[in-house]
C-alpha cells in the first residue's frame, strides 16, 4: 500500500506533521527553495536551478535543510545530494526522511544517526551559536532592509551573517571576498543596516555607530552612496567641497560617511582630512576593493586604516589569495566567505563569456630603414607585443586594431576597450570614430580621469541601459573596477595585463547579467587571456609565501598619492610610421569557448563535446538530409543545437577548423556524425544543376533562371539564403514583383514548392 504514496502525499501527511510537532511553524519552513537561477545558455534559456524539498529557518538565519523521500524509498536516498547543498549554502544540520525514519547529519563532525523527532527551532539555534551571545541573536534577529519584491540571493546572506557573527564574536579584521558583480554594496549595506538597527558600537554604549565607507574611485564612493539611499538623512560625503561648506571643518554630524581615500589622506603640503577625527570616531570602517591596497597597486589605505586602528575593519575584494595581493590578506586574515566568478556562472548570476584571440601580422616589430620615425629614438632591434603603446607607438597598427574591434563586435553592441594608456585611448577612440558607420558623435568616446566631470556624464549614460549611446568606451585603468553596466557586451584588451587581480577585474566589467544577454565576449589583441590556464584562475585559492615570520599583520605599504584628477606623467614613446609598402592584416582570429567548469575550450575540443550531444538530435544520415532539405524542419533542428550551446557563430567556427568556409554546416554534421565526405556549396549546387530532369519540369524559361538564381545566391552565401523567409527578398532581386512571380511560376503555391523542391534535390544522397 505504501508504495502507490507518492512523495507529495509523504510531505503532506507524514513529514510536515513531524515538523509541526516539533514547533517548526510555516514561517519557520520554505518549500521547495530555489536558490540558483540555473546557468545562462543560448536563446536565453537556463540550465537546471538547484533547489530544496524544505529549508528550515529560525530568527533570520537558514538551520537545516531537509531531503525529504516518498514513504517507500530509503530515508537517506537523497542525502548525497543534500550534502552537496548543505556545503553551498553553508549550513550545518541535514535531514533525510520518508516520513517514518528521520536521519540527522551533522557536518561540523562528520556524522550521522537516526533521530526520533526533529529538534524545534530553538533547540537547533542554541546548539549552532550556543545561549550567550547575545548580540549575535539580536544581529541575526534583525531582518533585511527590502524593497518591492527583490530577495538576497543566498550566497548575500550568507556573506551578511557570517559578517554579523565575526563581530559579535569580537573580530576586528574581516575579509569579503565575492566576484566582481555578485552585489558587495548590496551586502555593505545590509550589515550597516543591521548595525544601526542593532545600535552597535565598539564602546557597547547606547548609540548608533558610525561607520567610514571607503573607496578609492569616485564613481564607486557615489554607486555605494546611491545603494544606502533609504538611510539618505544619515549619510554624508567627505570631501574638499564638504569641508569648504563648513570653513574648513570636517563634517561629524552624520551616521554613514562616504570617502574616497585620495580626498582625506595627506598630500604633500596638506593635511588629510582623517587626522581631524579622533581615532576612536569611527566603529566600522568599511574598505572597499581593498586588495587595491596591496604592495604593488596604486590605492593604500595603510595612514587611514592606522589612525581608526580600534574600529573594525571590513575589507571587500572580488579576488581570491595569490601572491600579488599578499599584503591584503596578511592584514585582513582569511576571508570569512569567498564567493567565485566560476559559482557566479555555474549558478546563473553572472553572464558565461567566450574568448576571441585575435593576432595580426605585426604583433612584433623590428625596426628598418624603410620606417619613417616620427618622434623618439629607436633603442632596440625588436620590440615585442607587451612594448607597444607603452614605449612604442605604430599608428598602423592602432588603425588595424580598431578596424578589427568594430569587425569583431556587433554595430551597437555595448563595449569597453582597455588601453595602456591615456593617450592609447584616445588613439583608439579616433581611429574608432574614422570607420564607424553611425554618424551619432558619442558612439565611441574616451573615459579616463582626463575627462573629468564631462567623462563621468558620458560613463553614466553608458551604464544607462535605457539609451543607447555611447556604445564604446575607451579607457586604460579608471574602468577595472566597480562599475555597474549591466549589458556589457565586449571586453576588448589591447594592452598587457601582468596581474592576475587586475584581470579578474577588468573580466568581471561583462559579467553582470542583463536580458537577452546569453554570454559576453572578451576580444584580446595581446595574449592576456592565457591567464584562464594559470592554475589560479578561479581554482582554491592557496596561502601566499608567507614574508611574516610570524610577526603582527601590518596595513598595506602606502605608495605616494596622486591627487584626483592628476594627468599621468607622459614619457617621450617612439613613434614610428610604416612604409607605404606594408600590408597589414590579421592573421588568426581563435575562438574559445567556456565549458560549464569555466575552462576554456579549443575550438577541437569544443568539437569532442559537440559529437556526444548530436546523436541525441538525430539518428542517422538519412534523417539529417530528410531535416535539413526543408527549411521548416532545419531551422527547428538550428534551434536545437543552439539550446545545447552550439549557435551558427559556433557552427561557423566549427566548419572552418575540419573544412572550409565553402562548405554547407550539413556537410560538416554529416561529417563529424557519419564519416560521410565534404563538399562544397559549389560542388553541391553542380550536383543539382546536372539533373536536367528537375529543370525540365518548369517550361517558362524565367522560372528555370529564377531556380539558377537562387542557387548561385546560396553558393555565394551559405544556407542562409535558403530561408523560408528569404524567398520573398530573392523573388525582388530576380522577378521583380510577386506578379512577375505568379507569371514565371503560374501561381504562388507553385514557386513555393519550387523553392522547397529545389532543397530537396539538393540535399538528396548522392
């Protein structure tokens, strides 16, 4: 009898009165728990999300998951799998049952053991974070700040109330490190939401706390302070024009306060700012992109963060412990929760990307006297990629270069190109705006600190998913990080990246999602993307080399601060013009595609994966013809292989590598799936022009050219042309009207079985 009790019915009538007998009330259970929105694939579909049969909850804070099994199977059945999202979602109490048994895993031990009833709510809090912190039950108690219908994602609040727990714990160094757009505002903002609510301070005292935002751009200080817009009466920017408005008077009289780091620290010949507060002001100081900080990037917060030493300090990074941010992690200590660009994909929050390595014919360049110097001196024989735009400057190749970005990307198609330099970008910018072909003045402008307050207006109106304009920004490392353009189309690197951080970086510039925005594209003109197959690209992050000895961590080393705005010092480059005799041209475009591990795939390896998916679509070479040679049926089958991932820019790329761009993508299916022999579009349409027969039932003389016609169209341009839909455009090109059709043809119904007749033979076994 029990066996025809399906698992709904176990819920219902077994497993939810056991809950309920243990005090565990609806507000307390959610059912069915989606918490992944499944990885973006092509045509804008999704890939499975990962969800729960129960997620038990209790004072804002996720306790045990719960497998639940129909009344006939084994309890733990499923605990393998509830294991593997127990480790995701960071929680520690299991439950398997099929309403009769229930088994209890705890993974702070590695064990389990059958249980008589579920422990209630309390029960499982208290033995999770013991009965006396206080305050870490009433940070959890208190609920996150929403508005409309948006819910945290999981790994957000998993980041929020681990941060909650290191300081009720009484950390004074916390670490957040979550891929480039994941939301760390977002989760800034909950965790001084909930400090203020909570009237936490350091001193214990009956107030709320004040808490230092710090960045080191203006755009992210102004991002960050439009996030906190439902505490606006409470928040305050600190700044040269702030201070003016208060004769010289650092502002105190606020809760939140917002700065960039260059704004407040010492300069030469003047003060900063941050000395004027007393060192206990501040309870929370927030530090955002603080690997920016480490000993070999421009930022420091090292003065700052020594002056406010007794306040906690909360460091946010998108990039995981290598030893080029060594300094960072020394400080902060091991991050409480890391959140990785692969996660991000896997589980649909991020765009997937793909890779087109383009190489051209003077990625090197060795000087002769056949090139004419315009400024400089030669000092060298050879300079290689990694020197160009830096100390060397070949107009030719700027020009090629930005021939090949408006090539490679759609016309308006949202993209930001990364320079070497100020100059670089403006380079790019105008020979960019030489060969589009929108006339509108802003499609390509420069962002960099150059522009100012007019290069902050055109960024936001980039950001602007509602205009279209700017479609290219050019900048060199203003762009790396923290801003929010969600449908970012094309990453392009025209410059050298030497820092696996700086990379990760700039990377995360497409990863936001957007609608209709299945994968983003990064366009690498140097060789930057060989950093996918360092072994630290987003695999577990080791220690660094550990340059301490055991020594107390120290803030990072502060560099000398450039002032906001401060043109960077320009060298005398060469530059050199080539002679009018050299042809420049690209030499290979190689397109890699992401597997769902995030490892970069050849375009053969990409080939071994496409051979395993394809039997499934059909089943033998008789099949394939009888689908392609209808345009109907092909294009369903099209649209097939683009949900398995493979597109007609995949498909393309695919008949390159074991064809030729001649070749029909039937003949290199049949190919790949059959063994059967390629042949060209002009060897197939020989095939049908042989068959006099077909021709011969058509008499009227201007329908036989009209099929000729078609043919000639489809040799020239791929199977295309054969659309249902492209029949009327080829009717226009040829017969003119549809009444010269109905002449030539007798009738419409005729000319369209001519047109699907005419596939037939082409695609008929030979």
């Amino acid at each position: 009898m029990t066996k025809n009790i399906s698992e709904s019915d176990t819920r219902a009538n077994f497993i939810d009165p056991k809950l309920s007998e243990s005090e565990w009330d609806p507000v307390h259970i959610v059912r069915e728990y989606y918490f992944t929105d499944g990885r973006k694939l092509l045509g804008d579909k999704r890939g499975k999300r990962l969800f729960l049969d129960y997620l038990l909850k209790y004072n804002n804070t996720n306790l045990a998951i719960v497998e639940a099994k129909k009344l006939s199977d084994h309890p733990t059945k499923g605990l393998q799998q509830a294991l593997d999202y127990a480790e995701k979602l960071r929680i520690n109490f299991v439950y398997a049952t099929n309403g009769k048994k229930i088994y209890e895993f705890d993974r702070r031990t590695g064990k389990g053991d059958y249980i008589k009833d579920f422990p209630t709510p309390q029960d499982l809090y208290h033995r999770l974070f013991g009965s006396k912190n206080k305050l870490k039950e009433q940070l959890h108690n208190i609920p996150f700040l929403l508005t409309g219908n948006f819910k945290p994602r999981y790994y957000q609040e998993i980041a929020v109330n681990k941060t909650m727990e290191s300081i009720a714990d009484g950390n004074k160094r916390i670490l957040l490190t979550l891929a480039t757009g994941t939301g760390k505002t977002f989760i800034s903002f909950q965790i001084v939401h909930k400090l203020l609510q909570a009237k936490w301070n350091i001193e214990s005292e009956n107030r709320r706390p004040r808490i230092l935002f710090l960045a080191d751009r203006n755009v992210l200080a102004d991002q960050a302070i439009n996030t906190f817009n439902p505490y606006e009466n409470d928040v305050i920017k600190i700044d040269g024009e702030e201070v003016r408005k208060r004769n010289g008077v650092v502002p105190t009289n606020a809760f939140i306060f917002f700065a960039i780091y260059q704004a407040i620290a010492e300069r030469e010949d003047i003060g900063g700012y941050y000395q004027e507060y007393p060192k206990d002001f501040f309870d929370l100081v927030v530090i955002d992109e603080c690997h920016r900080g480490s000993a070999n990037e421009e930022g420091s917060w090292r003065a700052i963060l020594d002056h406010f030493s007794s306040a906690v300090h909360l460091g946010l990074t998108a990039t995981p412990k290598r030893d080029d941010n060594v300094d960072t992690y020394k400080y902060f200590g091991q991050p409480i929760y890391e959140y990785s660009l692969k996660e991000g994909i896997q589980d649909g929050f991020l765009t997937p990307y793909k890779v087109k390595r383009v190489k051209t014919n003077i990625d090197e360049y060795i000087h002769t006297n056949d090139s004419k110097v315009i400024q400089g001196e030669v000092t060298k024989d050879r300079y290689e990629i990694n020197d160009f735009n830096r100390s060397i400057t070949v107009k030719q190749r700027t020009e090629l270069v930005a021939k090949t970005i408006l090539a490679q990307i759609g016309k308006m198609d949202k993209t930001i190109v990364f320079c070497s330099n100020q100059d670089h970008a403006l380079d790019l910018r105008d020979y960019i705006n030489q060969y589009k072909t929108v006339s509108d003045i802003n499609y390509c402008v420069r962002v960099t600190s150059d522009e100012g307050k007019h290069g902050r207006e055109l960024l936001e109106a980039f950001q602007d998913n509602d205009k279209d304009i700017p479609v290219i920004l050019t900048s060199s490392k203003m762009l790396t990080t923290g801003v929010d353009a969600r449908n970012v189309r094309n990453i392009v690197l025209t410059s050298p990246i030497g820092s696996m951080v700086e990379f990760k970086q700039i990377i995360g510039r497409g990863t936001r999602v957007f609608d209709g925005k299945d994968f983003f594209t990064i366009i690498d003109f140097v060789g930057a993307t060989n950093l996918f197959y360092d072994a630290e690209w987003d695999g577990e992050p080791e220690d660094p080399k550990d340059e301490g000895g055991g020594k107390d961590p120290q803030p990072p080393r502060k560099p000398k601060v450039k002032e906001p705005g401060e043109p960077y010092e320009r060298k005398e480059k060469l530059i050199v013009e080539l002679s009018n005799g050299r042809q420049l041209k690209v030499t290979d475009v190689d397109t890699r595609y992401i597997d769902e591990n995030g490892k970069p795939l050849t375009v053969r390896e990409f080939l071994e994966k496409l051979i395993g998916e394809l039997p499934a679509i059909y089943k033998d070479e008789e099949q394939l013809r009888e689908i392609w040679s209808n345009p109907d049926t092909r294009s369903d089958l099209l649209e097939k292989l683009g949900e398995l991932g493979f597109d007609n820019e995949q498909l393309n790329d695919l008949r390159n590598m074991i064809a030729t761009p001649e070749c029909d993508i039937f003949d290199v299916l049949s190919h790949i799936s059959f063994s059967s022999d390629l042949m060209t579009r002009k060897q197939g349409v020989k095939f049908v022009k042989d068959d006099v027969q077909f021709f011969d039932v058509y008499e009227n003389l201007k329908a036989k050219d009209f099929l000729e016609f078609i043919l000639k169209h489809y040799e020239e341009h791929g199977i295309e042309e054969l659309q249902r839909d492209k029949l009327g455009d080829l009717v226009k090109l040829k017969l003119g009207t549809s009444k010269d059709a109905k002449t030539a043809f007798g009738d419409m119904k005729t000319l369209l079985g001519a047109y699907y007749k005419l596939q037939k033979n082409k695609y008929r076994a030979v």
